[in-house]
C-alpha cells in the first residue's frame, strides 16, 4: 500500500467519513467530493464566482475588539459637543485627577488628544511607531455607551466592512481570534455566515488552514499534487452529471476552481507568515503569544490575503481596585496599535482600523484605581493611516460627553451601540471614496440618512 492510500486508512482499515476526511486538513478540497454539500459549505454568494476573484481596492482594516469594559475614555481625551477639546468640568472618575483646562498635559499629534503623562495606550503606541510612522496617523472617536461586559452589544463593523467589498486572495471573510460570527467578542449589527472570519489562535493555523494538514505531512509535494489532481478529476466527473440540473453550471465552474486552488495548496504557500518577512519580523520578536497572533493577522490583513482582521484582546475588565492592571492592559492596547501601524508603515500599505470595547469603567475619584463597571463612559476609537497622505480631519469626535462625565444620550450615536458600528462603516467607506454606497449596505431605518454626514470624522 502507497503513502497516499495509506493516508485514507484508519488502523480498523473501515472507510472514512466525511468528518474524518475533514479531520485530515484538507476538507475544502475532499468537501467537493460531496457536490450535495456544496451550497452548505460555500454559501449563496460563492455561486457563479470567477476561479480568480479580483481583489479588492479598498484600504485594509482591522478591529482591535477588547473584552470587558477597557477605559478607553481615560485613556483618550473626551469632550461635549464641540469635540474632543470641548473639555468637560472634571474627568476625576474617569482616571484623571486635574482636567486639560486645568492644565493636565495632553498630546494631540494624531488629531485625537491622548492624556500624556496617564494614557498607557500612548505610551505603547508610542513605543513601536517611528516618527515619520506617527505622522501619517490621526485619529477620532465614536461616543456611545453600551452594555457592560457582554458580547451582545452590536458595536463590531467587520462583516459590514467585508460587505462593502473588503476580500483576500485566500480568505474572503477575513481573519479573526474568536469563533464568533463576527469573529472577535462584541456581535455585528447582521449576521452573514459567508462573511465570517477564519478564527486563529497562533501563526500555525494560518498554514495549516491552507495546506493539507498533519495527517499527510509525510507525502512529499509531488505526492500531494498528483492527490489533488485525482480529487479534481473525481470532482469534475462529479460536476458533469449535474451539469443539467439547476444551477449546474455554476457547480461545475465552483468545483472546478476549488479544486484548481487545492492544487496550488500542495506545496507551502508564501507570504503569510510575518515571522519570515525580513521587513516586519523585527516588530514581533519576542513578544507574548497574543502579540504574536495580532502580527499574523495584522500581516494577512496588509498583504490582502485576507479581508478584514480581528483581534480580541482579552482581560479588559481590570477595576480590581488597582492601578496596575489597567495599566499593564491599557499598554498591550496600545502596543498592538503601534505594531499594526508601523508594520503598515513599513510594508507601504494604508491601514483604517477601529477600537471597540463592551462597555468601559470608572475610578475612584482623583485616582486611576479603578472600581467597578460603568458602561456609560463607553467609547470607539477609529485610526486612518495613510503612508503617503496624511488623512484629514473634520472632526476629531462623533457623539459627546456630558459634564456629569457620561456619553451624551441624546446623541444619535450615543443612545444605541450598533450605531457606532454603523459610524465606524461610514467613515471606513468615506476614506475609500464610496461614502454613497452606505445606503445600499445599512436600511434607513437603521441609520438616518440626513445623519450620515455629521458623523464623518474623516474628510
């Protein structure tokens, strides 16, 4: 018995199951063996697809979705309804003791102020980014309060984001660190199971997940196409006595390419492991294994094999009646921004991306020790970089702050979480020039229309 029959035997030499084909790492080339379960394992949208999808113009983005309630407020400078600058009469239970007004210092080199000497998100951001990186950042803010500690607030844009047209070359639903539809820990306003993100863990499953797995790791690469090839025959066979059928010809032209594409999957694929690129891999080396995930997604996410990223960043419920475990949070919040935006510096991308968290926390007065839940100082922050043009500004906050240092509710976008997500959209599209297709992708009964233009940060 050859390698390759081998590797299709189980010790009680029974047939194998679907599932167990699965288990081998190469179910998307056995799956269409199965022609039955081609609608369930490509969805609706993959029917009638070309065998080389063009990829997408759009900017490149990425979701840093933090779970439980990060201080995101006492980290960047909120205001009332003139912006960021229109300073409240005290932030002393947001983690700042003396207000800007009052002279507490703040840095506002990216459009958005950030507190200089309390915000460890500067100081992380700071830390990976190079001067000329930090010139092609600005910043605004989204004010909207929501739930506390809870996945059910709809305040991730990525599946709109992969709506709007955001693709990859090998993953069109983008990379995510969690097995959600959305694919990090808050929901999205919709739900679209052909637009859900691949979840990952470590730089491995990225290959893994585009080769043919453990359970054939012995076959040599010739041995793997020629598999490849005689599943594609079989598959093609397959597709030709349903031809005649409904749809027949779009199951022969899907079974055809998936298979095509398997092919290439035989050997290792380039490109997408930035531990082996020689201009980023300096940015990840000897960083924790989150950091390290973030770089994987970071860097499919710039190199456009993959739509949207997202990574979840967990352990963000930190009022534990300290200063520092928000701090040390606080600081790999804004360490993994700095690694994203350098790593799209130095890879001469553009990167839109966005903070979100469930809900946020609040202080004792005057102190950063922070106490308990308040998802009313709730706040999302978007960043644009740009390595050649350096984005405008029309605004630096959308939504408000009260003096009583809570979101403004009778805000539009304070009083309902998924309308942050919906402003996040709106303003992703408005940098890629196709702000008039937002009411193609969300209802008017969603988001007003006559409201849209008052929530575009950027110009």
């Amino acid at each position: 018995m050859g390698p390759i029959q081998k590797a299709f035997h189980y010790a009680d030499h029974k047939p194998v199951t679907r599932r167990q084909f699965l288990g081998l790492g190469i179910g998307q080339a056995l799956s269409l063996m199965f022609l039955p379960d081609l609608i369930s394992m490509f969805g609706k949208q993959a029917m009638g697809a070309s065998c080389e999808t063009p990829l997408s113009a759009l900017h490149p983005f990425l979701l840093f979705d933090c779970v439980g309630g990060a201080s995101l407020a006492g980290n960047f400078v909120v205001g009332k309804n003139g912006g960021a600058e229109d300073y409240l009469k005290s932030y002393d239970t947001m983690g700042v003791a003396k207000a800007p007004s009052a002279g507490q210092p703040v840095d506002k080199r990216f459009g958005l102020p950030l507190f200089t000497d309390l915000s460890k998100i500067r100081e992380g951001m700071l830390s990976q980014m190079t001067l000329e990186t930090q010139k092609g950042l600005r910043m605004a803010s989204v004010c909207n309060s929501s739930q506390d500690d809870s996945g059910d607030n709809a305040l991730s844009p990525a599946i709109l984001i992969s709506k709007a047209g955001l693709n990859g070359r090998y993953f069109k639903g983008g990379l995510g660190s969690m097995g959600t539809d959305s694919g990090g820990n808050s929901q999205s306003p919709i739900v679209d199971a052909t637009m859900q993100p691949v979840a990952i863990n470590s730089l491995s499953d990225i290959s893994e997940s585009l080769n043919y797995g453990s359970a054939l790791s012995k076959l040599s690469v010739a041995q793997k196409t020629r598999l490849a090839k005689s599943i594609s025959r079989l598959s093609e066979s397959q597709a030709s006595k349903v031809a005649g059928m409904r749809m027949g010809d779009q199951f022969t032209l899907l079974a055809n390419c998936g298979l095509q594409k398997n092919v290439e999957f035989a050997g290792p694929i380039k490109g997408i492991n930035p531990l082996e690129s020689p201009v980023v891999s300096s940015l990840l080396q000897g960083t924790a294994q989150e950091v390290t995930r973030l770089g994987a997604i970071a860097y499919n996410v710039l190199q456009r094999n993959c739509g949207v990223g997202v990574h979840t960043i967990s352990g963000c419920d930190y009022h534990d009646g300290t200063q520092a475990t928000g701090d040390t949070k606080d600081l790999e919040i804004g360490t993994s921004i700095g690694i994203a935006v350098e790593m799209a510096a130095r890879l001469k991308q553009p990167l839109f991306f966005a903070v979100i968290s469930d809900g946020s926390t609040y202080s004792d007065p005057g102190t950063r020790i922070w106490r308990g839940d308040a998802g009313q100082k709730g706040l999302a922050v978007m960043g644009y970089y740009h390595p050649t043009n350096v984005p405008t500004l029309r605004t630096n906050q959308i939504g408000a702050f009260t003096d009583g240092q809570g979101v403004d509710r009778t805000t539009y976008v304070g009083v309902e979480p998924r309308r942050a997500a919906y402003t996040i959209l709106a303003n992703y599209l408005s940098v890629n020039g196709k702000l008039g297709e937002f009411e193609t992708l969300v209802s008017q009964s969603e988001f007003e229309p006559s409201k849209l233009d008052s929530h575009i940060a950027f110009g």
